[in-house]
C-alpha cells in the first residue's frame, strides 16, 4: 500500500524495553492492519527479531544518547510535515478508525496545530473548533507523549537539547510561552490503546489486552509493580487530586525532583 505522505507513525523505545516490541506488533497487526503511514521505530540496537515485527524501518541510534537525542536522530530521517508519536507500551486494544485519524491529520494540518492529542489526558479548558478542544500552554502536560499528532518542526524543537520523557513533558510544557499555534485535543479518546507498562512494570490493564488476544507477556522480563511502587504512586495521585497540577510540576520543576530517564 502506498504510505501517506502527510505523517509518518513514529515508536519511541530502547533495548530495555525491547520485550515489548513483539506483542506491540501482533496488537498493531490485529487492530491496523489498514495503517496508511510509513510505521518508524527508533531504538537503540536494531531487534534481532526486526524482520518480525511490524514496523517498516528501524532507527537505530546506538546506546550513549537519551530519550530525546535518539527522538531528534529519527526525526532527522522523516521527511513528512506529521508525527504520530507513540510509545512502545501503548497496545492497542480495539480497532483503529482510520477514515478518523485521517480526518483528525486534516484538522492538524488546516488549524496549523503544534500537536493534535488523540487523547484527553490531562483533561482540557478551552473549547476549539470543529468538535476539538486546547490546552492552555505553560499548564502542567500540555506538553505531553500521549498519542498524538505532531507537527515534526516543533516536536524537533521541542527535544532538541533535554533529555528525559521527564524533561519533555515537565520541561517542555513550561516552555511554549511564545508558540502561536494550538495544542488541540479530540474530546473522547480517539486511539485505542492501554498503556500497557508502567515504571518498568506490566500493568494489570497491559497483561489483560494481551491475555484477551492470545499473547502471554515474558514476565521473566518484567513483572507487575511491587507494593512500594504502587503505595508511592497512589500517594503521588491523592497530591494531584489536591493540589493544582501545575503548582506540583513547577515544584518539580525547580527541584528536579523525579527526573530519571524511562528508557
């Protein structure tokens, strides 16, 4: 099939969560079998199983680099005007409206939007166009790699220079004071996916999508989160619920409290 020219799928992963490439794949397979984009993993060592998987070209950018370096080395060798950016963890779990994700590219494109989020998380302020809702920039995860559409000029100039998925988001959403075009969101969640891991462990939601499917995850690899874990997580989510988000992340901010690289 001939890819769109308009948007490229880009994955964002690392040799440690290599694991999560196979089931990632026979999910995409499953649920987009229609994909109209060139599909683009970038990681640090090509998989060995690379062949199997289901994405048409691999980015490898070798071991020494970040989060945002190896996003930058991919970016570089993407030639459409969009990204949809992805994480390796986000399985799809339903069918993917294409003929929607289509509209939704024309929408980024007409409005000129910075990023179109696929997804409202963090819940949005502002009422849009057309069905659509924004962000107010320099607000806690307005700046966030929830699935969505890029315009790849900004998502590169976005990394360019940080570090972490940390930095990306937490950084990056104080940091569009002067950006004149829109951070849109859809008002429902338009990509079906479960965010399969998290902190570095299954989640039970990720192990369900895969069990319903006939995949049963290595979990000599990775298991599911240990008690500490969850306790400091359920903690870190009664303080959003009482506090103003981005009161906590400019906190987090100045202190740097929390910055370590997920991949």
């Amino acid at each position: 099939m001939e890819k769109n020219d308009n948007c490229t799928v880009l994955v964002a992963s690392c040799d440690k969560y290599a694991d999560l490439l196979g089931p990632f794949s026979a999910l995409w397979r499953k649920f987009w079998p229609d994909c109209p984009f060139e599909v683009v993993l970038v990681t640090e060592s090509e998989p060995a199983d690379a062949k199997e998987l289901c994405f048409d070209r691999v980015v490898a950018c070798g071991t020494g680099g970040n989060w945002c370096s190896r996003l930058v080395q991919a970016l570089d060798t993407i030639k459409t005007p969009y990204v949809l950016m992805l994480c390796d963890d986000y399985y799809l779990e339903k069918p993917v409206e294409t003929a929607r994700i289509l509209e939704r590219l024309a929408q980024a494109k007409a409005f000129d939007a910075a990023n179109l989020r696929l997804i409202p998380n963090p819940k949005p302020s502002i009422p849009y166009r057309d069905g659509l809702m924004e962000y107010r920039k320099q607000t806690a995860y307005c700046i966030a790699t929830q699935a969505g559409i890029w315009n790849q000029e900004f998502l590169r100039g976005l990394a360019d220079g940080k570090a972490s998925i940390w930095e990306f988001e937490r950084y990056g959403s104080f940091a569009v004071a002067n950006e004149k075009r829109p951070l849109l969101v859809t008002p429902t969640r338009e990509f079906p996916f479960a965010d399969a891991v998290h902190k570095g462990c299954w989640e039970k939601s990720g192990l369900a999508v895969c069990r319903a499917n006939g995949i049963e995850p290595d979990l000599s690899v990775r298991g599911l989160p240990p008690f500490r874990t969850r306790f400091v997580e359920g903690l870190k989510a009664l303080v959003f619920a009482i506090f103003p988000a981005s009161l906590i992340v400019r906190i987090q901010n100045a202190l740097g409290s929390g910055a370590k690289e997920r991949h």
